[in-house]
C-alpha cells in the first residue's frame, strides 16, 4: 500500500468518533486464537469435532461453531464421514 | 442502499423524493406488489430495513406442498424486481412517520449508512476474508459465524459488503485490500423526504422467540433448536456441511418436532394458529427422511391442520413416508449428560398420561407474530391494528388490503398469519387496490 493510500483511509475518521468496545476487541482476538489452533491442530491430519475438543480441552459446542464458521470462510474443508455414519472428519483445504 | 439506476437519490440533488407508491418490505409480497404496479406504469419506491430484499423466502429450504427449491422461485422474481425500470429499491433504510399531504402521503426515509459504497463494490469477498473478527450470523440465526465486514448472505440482492459497525474493531484491513476502494467509513445517514401517492404495507411477520417458552430449553440445551435453523440446516446455501447437531457436529438419527411452540397459546399471549407450522414441519420431515435416511422423525402435534390444497395429501405422504406422528402436549424438556434430550409429555391418545420419550435433536415449530414496526410508521395518524396486533383488514371480503387510512393498503402477513401463495395473492389485491385508488384520484 502506497503511503498515499494509507493516509487517505477512511477508517482513521471513525476512529476519531468511535471508541471500539473491550467486548469486540475480545471477540476478534477469540477468533484469531480459535482459528490458529484449529487449523494447527489439523496440520496433523483430518480430525473430527471430538477428537478436536478433546485436543483443545473447549466446549463442543464452542469448537462446533468454530469450526462450521472456518468451514464457511473456506479455511477448512470437509473430510470423510465415519464409518459409524455421526461424525465428519474436517481438514485444511488441499492446495 | 438504492439497487436502480432510475431516481437513484444519489442522482438527485435535493432530498425528495416523489414516487406513484411506496413499498414497505422487500419480501415476496412486496415483491409482488411492486412488479404488479411497475407494469402497469406506476412508479414504485421500495424500502427494505434489512441488508437485501427477498424477506424470509429466500432463507428456505423449499417450500410446501409442492418440495419446489424456494430459492429457485425467489431468486428470478428478487432479480425481475431488481432489474424493473419502474421499481427503485432502497435497502438498510427505514420509513417514519407517513402523514397525509393533499390527496397523497408524505413520510421520510432514513437510509443508514452500509459503509461501503454501492457503485463500487463489486461483491467479492476480499473483505470478508481480511475481516478478524467473527459475530453470530444472523442470516444463519446464530448456526455460525459472520465477519464484521461482509457480504450478507450468498443470494442477496443487491450483493454488496456492509460493515456492522458496531462489531467492527476499525483495523482498517477491509479498506486497505478491497480492490475498488469501496469502503468508505465517513458515509453517514441519509434523510429522504417522500412524496407519495398509495402506501402499501408488506413488513412480513416476527417469528415467535422461542426462548419465552422456557420449558423447552432453547438457548440453553444447545440440540433444542427452532424450525428456520433446521431450514437453513435443510438448505443448499446451508451452514453446515449435512444436517448436524449444534453441540457436537454429530449427525442426529432420532429427531423430534415440537408443534405450536408460541401458537395457539395463550400462556405466551398468542392464541392464535400461525397457519404454517404444520405443513412446513412435515415439509422438513420429509427432506430430513431424503438427507439422513437412517433417522427416526416424530412430531408431537396439538392438531392437524392441513387445510390447503393438497395439504393433506402431503400429510398423508410425510405418514407413508415413515414420519411418526404423536398426539401429546410436549410439557418440559430436558438435556442429557449427551446432549440428547428428554421429551416429558402428555398422551392424548392413551388417557393423557405423562410419558417420556428420548432424541437427540429437538426442533421447535415456532409460530409467527405479527410484525412491530407498522405502528411506528403512523405517528401522526395511527393506522388501526386487529386484535391480534396485525393491521386490521377494514372491509376484508370487498377490500382485503384496505386499512384504516385512506391510499394506505396492507399484503401479506402484514394482516395475519398465511403461507406464501396466500401473501402473492394478497399482494396482488393490495397492487389492484392501490392502483385503483390512484386513479380514482384523477
């Protein structure tokens, strides 16, 4: 980005009117921390949402949404489902 | 955000506005409504509070009797609306205060500001992908995550980024890599004054909130969920890859619908029947038998009632199909160390006895409600509600889309619970009407 660009952006206007909230901040760091753990974990190879949880020590339900939304933004794609037919295997997308 | 190149306020240089009608609601009737007028040569100003037109419709599965893709039949019409030379479309904006001026209406339009700039963005989602931070997804009710800059959901119409700017931590990464620098944080809110000639009224329903039932545990057992999120689940732009449990991703094999949640109840002050939930509840078992052919599906059921055409067919067809159908008031439910759910209720078919019965993914058939803003449209001059809180129909067999003030006509479940070819028809009456009206005001 040219320094020309940077000095035009526009954000640094609503930085003067908005303070951002603990809670957003919070939020983003969650998801950025989410995100690399999941997707470190899954370098090791396709993993399902137990064995992730049972990697990460989190709620289910809070390694579900997370790795649903990664599916979504296509940071993660979907494996095979098992041979007991409950539980999809997630992977880092092949490149 | 204005979605037409004809009267678009940006090209006007004052801010008022003068329109033939004004459309509230960008939904299937509003829809209607608004091509019916527009072909016929009157000038149409849209209003959409919401991101994108296409309402609820847009977000199904499909739709019932017929298993028709929902988004197939809404997507050409959302683009036939679009496209039409007499129709302008504002989305994110928000109408106030409709009095009368002379033989018309006047009222103002507030549009906020999306922070990003229509006649630039393109609709690629660079800015989605540099966004870091994640908030529930509310075009998913909550399934997953959204970024705080985004596109807001596949099929929208206009596709173009928004920021929520109350999420966003103004890192300024959307705006550094958005290639067409669209993004433009100094936009503020633009006020419109409107001259009009008719209004018509096609805000659509509220669903109920399915946490005011409290016996039930949504919100609080995570596999208790309602009847859209297993239509967004049931979809092909759905959030998930398959139909999966929220707690666990795990695929359920035995799931439970529960009939008249917020329906027919007056404990949560609607005691009316919503009119749908039984056919779009029979509709998702059967696509659930279709995507999971191993698993069980119960509905618990009050009544019901399959009134329409080929409604009952369809019921007969969910039965042979395999859809297990009880006759019991579902009175609590509780979660398992597992996430599955225990099922306390009354069994009408054997004495009304208390009986348990366990699943592991329960759907709640929420009802509809009706929508709150209407009145807040009418301050100067209320417009008259049922008893129900619906816009009352003043002449509902010789006019049905007639409300208490006159050029003011109501479509859709604006007026009370109904399906969807029942809100294209009652859109047509309220086009016929208020094109009517505005000859007769020649």
């Amino acid at each position: 980005m040219t320094e020309e660009k940077k000095k035009q952006l526009t954000v640094t206007l609503m930085k003067e009117k908005r303070t951002v909230p603990d809670e957003v901040k919070e939020k983003s760091k969650k998801f950025v921390r989410m995100r690399k753990a999941i997707k470190a974990s899954l370098k090791e190879g396709p993993k399902s949402i137990p064995q992730l949880v049972e990697e990460m020590k989190l709620p289910t339900d809070v390694v579900t949404y997370y790795v649903m939304s990664l599916r979504k933004f296509g940071d993660i794609a979907v494996g095979e489902l098992d041979e007991d037919d409950e539980y999809y295997s997630y992977e880092l997308p092949k490149k | 955000m204005m979605n037409n190149n004809m009267n678009s306020p940006e090209q006007i240089s004052t801010n008022k506005l003068e329109y033939d009608v004004l459309v509230i609601g960008g939904g299937i009737a509003g829809q209607e409504a608004s091509l019916n007028l527009a072909n016929n040569g009157f000038k149409v100003l849209m209003v959409e509070k919401d991101l994108s037109i296409g309402g609820k419709m847009i977000h199904l599965s499909k739709v019932f009797p017929t298993l028709d893709c929902s988004a197939c039949i809404a997507t050409p019409k959302i683009s036939e609306t679009a496209r039409n030379p007499n129709i302008t479309i504002m989305t994110y904006s928000e109408v106030e205060d409709i009095k009368r001026n002379g033989n018309g209406l006047k009222a103002m339009v507030i549009e906020k500001p999306r922070y990003v700039k229509a006649d630039l963005c393109t609709g690629c989602p660079i800015c989605e992908e540099k966004c870091p931070v994640v908030v529930e997804d509310e075009y998913n009710y909550g399934l997953t995550g959204r970024k705080a800059a985004f596109i807001p959901f596949d099929l929208a119409s206009p596709r173009i980024a928004a920021i929520d700017i109350e999420n966003c931590t103004l890192c300024g990464a959307c705006e550094r890599a958005c290639p067409p620098n669209a993004i433009d944080f100094s936009m503020e809110k633009k006020e419109f004054e409107l001259s009009v000639k008719s209004v018509i009224i096609a805000t659509g329903f509220e669903l109920f909130p399915a946490e005011k039932k409290k016996e039930y545990g949504f919100g609080q057992f995570k596999n208790v969920i309602h009847s859209m999120q297993m239509d967004r689940l049931l979809a092909p732009t759905r959030p998930f890859n398959n139909v999966l449990r929220p707690s666990d991703g795990r695929m359920p094999d035995n799931i439970a619908y529960v009939l008249c949640t917020g329906s027919r109840d007056l404990s949560v002050g609607n005691p009316i029947c919503s009119q749908i939930c039984c056919m779009y509840s029979i509709k998702q078992a059967q696509l659930l038998l279709g995507a999971l052919p191993m698993t069980d599906v119960t509905i618990y059921y009050i009544d019901i009632r399959a009134f329409g055409k080929g409604f009952d067919e369809f019921y007969e067809q969910g039965k042979s199909m395999g859809v297990e159908f009880i006759k019991g008031k579902i009175a609590k439910i509780e979660e398992k160390e597992n996430g599955n759910l225990t099922l306390k209720y009354e069994d009408f078919e054997n004495g009304g006895k208390t009986v348990e019965a366990d699943h592991d993914l329960v759907v709640l058939s929420v009802g509809i409600l009706p929508n709150k803003d209407v009145s807040g449209f009418f301050k100067s001059e209320p417009i008259a509600l049922d008893i129900h809180q619906y816009v009352k129909q003043e002449d509902e067999l010789m006019s049905p889309a007639k409300t208490s003030i006159e050029g003011v006509f109501v479509a859709g479940t604006s007026s009370g619970p109904m399906d969807i070819p029942d809100s294209i028809l009652s859109a047509g009456a309220a086009s016929a009407e208020a094109a009517a009206f505005i000859r007769s005001l020649k």
